[in-house]
C-alpha cells in the first residue's frame, strides 16, 4: 500500500537522521503537504525537503509530536508483521536477562515500537497504547501478542492521562481471554500479585528492578521506612532480604491491604506494619514520634509531569527528602528516587543534598541507579531515560 506523503522543511531531518523518531508540527512543509489533510493516526511515508525518503509512521496534525517514525526502511510499515517483528526482537532480549517471564516486554521507542507498552505477568499482559497511530492498529497489536507469546490473557490498560493529548478516549478493556484482577509476578525471588485491572499503571512497575535488587544489601538485619509503598515492591523485597522490621507508608488502604496479602505470600507478615495516610503528613509524625530507621527508602510518584511545574517539583522533593533524612538513623542508609523526567538527575543530587546541609548532615553517595534493562534507553530520545535512584549514607559531623 503506498502512503501519503509527510513533507518536512529544508534541514529539518537532521534529527530523524541523527536517530530521533518524531517529528513537531513546526517541522512539517505545511504548504507542500498541509497537516489538516490527515486523519490521526494515518500511515504516512516522511521525507526530506527534497522527497528523499525517510521512513514510514504515522501522524497526528493535533498534536505536537505529529508524527513518529516507525522503520527506516520504507518497505516496512506499522502492520502485524512489523509487530511480530518487533516483538520476537524485544522478547530475546528479555528472555536473556530474566529467570522468570515477569518484566517489561516492550518499552516504546525504546523497542522500535512508539506509542506502545506492554508488561508481561507469566501467562497474562497488560499493554497500553498512548498514540493515535498505535490505536489504529490496536487488533493487529493483539494478533502480533497472541502469536508470539499465546498468552492467557491480554488486558489493555489505555487510561493513561497521555492519550489525550492524542485525542483519544480512556478505557480499560480485557482484549483475549479473561483477565483476572490480580496477576502473580516474581521479582529477586520475592512473590507478588498486582492488580491489573484496578491498580496503578499496568499494576506493577518493573523499572525499579534492579534498584530494589541493589537495596537488599543494604537492609538486613535493619529497621526499614518504605514511603509511597504501593502494595509492597521495595519494603516487600526489604523484608525477604533479612530486614528486621518494614514500615510502609502509602496514602491507598487498598494498596495497602494488597501490600499485607502480599506480605503472607512470603511468610513476612509479622515483619512488616503500614500507615495508611498522606506521605508528608506521616513522616512530620513520625519525626514527633521521634522515629528512626535504619534504612528509608523514597520513591515517589512524578511530582514534575510538565516543565512548568519544574520549580514547584523541585521544592517538593528537597522537602519529602528532609523529611525522609529527620527520620534516618546515625550512619543511616537514604535511598531516594525519582521518575519525574523533567527532574534532571544533578538537579535531584542538589535537591538532597540542600536538605541534608539544612539538617547539618553529610551525605554520601554510594551509588547511583536508573531503569532496568527491560526498560531500554533510546540514545537519541532523552525522554526515554527517566528514572534515577540515589542510594546515600547520612554522616553527622
């Protein structure tokens, strides 16, 4: 099928030819091919000034990213096949690095595939679909998961706050199969069942894989503070890694209820309490309580989601991590993260390290974290490189 063309203005490939795969709509020669004559979501064939192709996509003239590249290769478009493709080369890479079939299977551009994410549960997925583009090849999406991994279950989790910015209505829909609410995962040999029809996200968040394998050296034998624990990913693991007692702070009573089932999956009931309330509030408790832990570990959702909010988000993470060193021991261990991609990672060193002078404490960086490798890093797209994790030692003089 050939496609419609999607000119670009003079010099304005450098990108897509440095690596990149979007396109802005001030990149596009609007006289030679007018955005408003595509529909979101269409195939399109993206050239150069001159019509020198550049690979197939698909646009969206709504929106600011309007178009993504898909294959350089202009005989390859977005079908079943790119799909299968595409997944069998994500599905090697994961299948060499993992034990068990829990991770992130595709991590949008990141694997070729923009616009799509799927998080795999043993037998069952959970996929989500931000673009227009990938929404117009939504069964071809789940005829390429179905033949490469027949799974039991496939769940499309398309409530994320993104799609509209593609125009795209939010639902949650089971697309093969019967889903059950709740799906078991392994991750460093602890158990879990997360939530994929109600929970956060696709239910789970993978990206801390490793970050939370690294923390296990660092608890045992400790008092642990685990804030904004959703059901129990960091405190859980902190407590079959030898812990002497976990306390986990998340403002869900449901997300803490599912944290204590969880709990009871590894015969850590008896470790492990939780506070059921605001995060801030509770550590300023705390700290009356005159508390302290050995260990603290804070990994908080996005404070910064857009760049405007960058100073206010700034504010707050050097305040929940004065919080957070109030409560840390003598020679206590903070392990501090963030997934706020605006929140650049020497901005978040600053942040902490404001807040421990403003506590007359020392800080020390032992070592430094990000994504997992089932969550892979586009070189040229920077926005794929989000997560960051700091693991400290707080020092008094």
């Amino acid at each position: 099928m050939e496609l419609a063309p999607l000119r670009l203005k003079k010099d304005e490939d450098r990108r897509l030819r440095a690596g990149h795969l979007w396109v802005f709509s001030n990149e596009v020669d609007t006289q030679v091919t007018p955005l408003s004559g595509f529909t979101p979501g269409q195939a399109v064939a993206i050239q150069a000034a001159n019509g020198k192709p550049l690979g197939n996509g698909y646009v969206n003239p709504a929106s600011l990213i309007c178009a993504r590249l898909v294959s350089r290769d202009p005989h390859y478009q977005l079908n079943q096949s790119l799909l299968v493709h595409r997944l069998n080369i994500a599905l090697a890479l994961r299948e060499s690095l993992f034990d068990k079939p829990c991770y992130r299977l595709v991590y949008g551009e990141g694997d070729g595939l923009p616009g799509l994410v799927v998080d795999r549960f043993n037998d069952v997925l959970v996929a989500q679909i931000t673009t227009a583009g990938m929404e117009q090849v939504k069964e071809a999406v789940i005829a390429a998961l179905d033949k490469v991994l027949r799974p039991r279950a496939i769940v499309l989790r398309n409530d994320s706050g993104i799609r509209a910015l593609e125009g795209l209505d939010s639902y949650v829909a089971t697309a093969l199969g019967e889903a059950p609410d709740q799906v078991p995962l392994e991750e460093n040999h602890t158990r879990f069942e997360a939530p994929v029809l109600g929970g956060q996200k696709t239910g789970w968040f993978y990206d801390h894989r490793m970050n939370r394998a690294r923390m296990q050296h660092y608890v045992r034998d400790r008092r642990v503070l685990d804030v904004f624990s959703y059901i129990g990913g960091w405190g859980g693991q902190a407590a079959t890694a030898g812990a002497r007692q976990v306390t986990c702070i998340d403002a869900s009573e449901q997300a803490l209820d599912r944290l204590h089932h969880n709990a009871r999956l590894n015969q850590a009931q008896d470790k492990i309490d939780t506070i059921c309330g605001d995060a801030f509030d509770a550590l300023k408790a705390l700290r009356e309580e005159q508390q302290k832990y050995e260990v603290v570990i804070l990994d908080p959702p996005a404070f910064i989601k857009r760049k405007k909010d960058l100073k206010e988000g700034l504010l707050a993470y050097q305040r929940i991590n004065q919080l957070a060193m109030q409560l840390v021991a003598k020679d206590g261990i903070l392990i501090s993260a963030s997934c706020s991609f605006q929140l650049e990672r020497p901005r978040l060193r600053e942040a902490m390290q404001k807040a421990a002078r403003h506590l007359d404490r020392n800080l020390q960086i032992l070592e430094q974290g990000h994504q997992g490798p089932d969550h892979p890093v586009h070189p040229a797209i920077p926005e794929t490189d989000y997560l960051k994790a700091y693991f400290t030692r707080l020092l008094h003089d």
